[in-house]
C-alpha cells in the first residue's frame, strides 16, 4: 500500500457533511462486526445524532485516515476528556484501524495527533480499551509499553434461559416492608435530582484496579446533558430505584438502555446501592424486577449485556446467578502522555 494514498482529515461533527458521516458510520459498522460478529450495523441516524449533540462539559476531537484512492476511512483517533473538577490529568482514547492496513504506520500516525492534543490540554495520562477479538490493540500497548489498569468483560444473559422461579423467588425475599420500588423513564425528576446525583456517586466505590483515576462527581447539569444527548439518539433509558418507605431516602437503583439499533437486545448500566443499606437483597431486588418489566414488556428483547470489571465479585455473583455469561473481554489501559510521545519521538 502506497503511503502517499493515505490522508488524515479532522472530522467536525457540527461542520460534516452527509456523506462525511456516511463515510464514518461505514468504518465503525466494519470495526464493529470485527469486534461483535453478529450484531447489526448502526444506523446513521443514531450515530449523527451521538456526535452531534455530545454533552457540553465532554471534549472530543476525532481524526480519520483516508485511503484516497478507495475514498473510504480506513482509521479513526478519537480523544476526550472532561471538563470536571476531577481527573484534568486524564483523557480518554479510541484508536482503530481496519485490518488489511494494519502494520503500516497508520495507528501510529493517528495516535501523534493524540499525544499532541493531550500536551496542548495538559492530559499528562492516557486511557482506552482493547479487547479479545481485535488482538491489535493490545500488540499496540504492549509496544508503547502501556499498564493493565484494570480486566473487564463484556457480559450478556439470554432471556430465554432465564428461569421466571429464580425472578419470583427474588421477588419474594424482598423487604417489602421497609423498602418500596420507583420507576423513572428517560428523566430524572427536578424534584429528585440533587438526590440522583448523590445516588450516581456509589458507582465511585466499584472496583478500579489500577487505574490512576479520582471518584467522578457528576452535577445536575451534566446528568441534564446527558440526558439530552440519549434523547436525541433515540435511547429509551429506565432507572428503577429503591426507597426507604417511610422517608422516601433513596437506597439504590439499577437502569437499563433500550437501543434505537437493536430491537433484541439491551444495556444493562449502573446497579448500585449505598453502603448502609447493603446485605438486604436490594441489588436483586432491583434486578429482578427490572428484568421482570423488561420481558412483559418489549418482548421482542432476546439478550442483556453489561460491563464488569472481573474484580467485582459482588455484580458478578447477582449476574452469573441470573445466568450472565462472558460475551467480550476487554483491558482498560493507561500510559503516560510523555511515554507515548517518547515512542513516536523514537527513544
């Protein structure tokens, strides 16, 4: 392949033009069947829609590399990091490269337009994932000489082989008397958000390995943002919460996605519950639950998946009993900005 085919473009989303993001939605529908064999491709609208209304306070910029010849994107960069009050030494990366023009210095390429982007805003610490099925990425860290933070899996329950006794008899234990069950759909209440944004914080005290990162304080703005940005890509999202019955404090809570692109399938999210109300069956409470009002109603669902880290032995005993199985590993890695620009630098 002739080096002088290849071209690297910024892509804007607020500035791109229809075939632009054609040309994108057709590179990630390839990486994705490479990284998820079997799933269906994205549609356009909903990806048009992520990039185009990314949440205020999240700072992206996304570079391709162009095969000219072909007129197709061949790569992708992608690096964000957030405007918070915690982790300003941190930024988040997404490279791929499709795998007939790997090995050719494409990745390399793409990531000095990271590395140089992470100096201009002071992200001394770089983060991204590799997984199983795409064994590249993890050739390329190990040549940077990046560090496993930290182990997850993708997990994914067949609904079919959920057994409604194990649902009911959850159902059952639960502490009906002291606790009662809430639904939220797509938004938060006003009323309540001060208390959501207490209720976000317990997923701080999920396992983070070696991960060099603070706890994330979300504000209501930023939840409100969020919001906005899954509105518009058509993601139905429920949270089922969990109360004190007699004050109405808020114990715990589960949510689930429910994809624009996917009739079969949902996103299992955030499970937590605060320390003190811990040890009462509340997490399979709410799992149960959510699960039995997702089957009666959108029947059409056939498969759940959800992220764990493999050190959280509490989610994973609750999942792997309601017949979670792994379905995708993944490694989130971390490397030092000058690390990486002493690579490219050849040092």
């Amino acid at each position: 392949m002739d080096k002088q085919q290849i071209e690297i473009r910024e892509f804007f989303p607020a500035e791109a033009t229809e075939a632009a993001f054609e040309a994108l939605l057709t590179f990630e529908n390839k990486m994705r069947a490479e990284r998820q064999p079997g799933d269906p491709p994205r549609s356009l609208a909903s990806v048009k829609a992520n990039l185009q209304t990314i949440p205020p306070f999240v700072f992206l910029r996304l570079w391709q590399a162009w095969d000219v010849a072909e007129t197709a994107v061949i790569g992708q960069a992608i690096f964000v990091y957030l405007d918070t009050d915690e982790n300003r030494h941190l930024g988040q990366v997404e490279l791929e490269v499709l795998p007939a023009y790997r090995q050719q210095g494409i990745a390399t390429e793409l990531l000095s337009h990271i590395a140089a982007e992470a100096e201009a805003q002071g992200r001394t610490l770089l983060m991204g994932n590799t997984n199983g099925r795409v064994p590249a990425g993890e050739q390329l860290m190990l040549r940077l000489g990046g560090n496993r933070g930290l182990a997850t899996h993708v997990n994914q329950l067949a609904l079919a082989e959920l057994p409604p006794s194990l649902l009911q008899r959850w159902l059952d234990e639960a502490p009906t008397d002291e606790f009662a069950l809430g639904l939220w759909l797509k938004t938060y209440p006003e009323e309540q958000l001060e208390a959501v944004v207490a209720l976000h914080e317990v997923m701080n005290q999920q396992p983070r390995g070696d991960l060099d990162v603070e706890d994330t304080r979300l504000t209501g703005e930023h939840l409100r943002q969020i919001e906005a940005n899954l509105e518009a890509q058509g993601v139905e999202r429920w949270t089922m919460y969990v109360a004190e019955s007699a004050t109405g404090k808020l114990a715990g809570y589960t949510e689930l996605a429910i994809l624009p692109d996917r009739e079969d399938m949902v996103g299992q999210g955030d499970t937590g519950v605060f320390p003190a109300y811990r040890g009462q069956g509340l997490g399979r409470w709410l799992k149960a639950a959510m699960l039995a009002k997702l089957m009666a109603e959108r029947p059409s669902v056939q498969f759940v998946r959800t992220t764990n880290a493999d050190s959280n032995a509490a989610m994973l005993k609750i999942n792997r009993e309601l017949g979670f199985r792994p379905y995708l590993s993944q490694t989130i890695w971390q490397i030092e900005t000058a690390k990486v620009q002493a690579y490219l630098a050849g040092e």
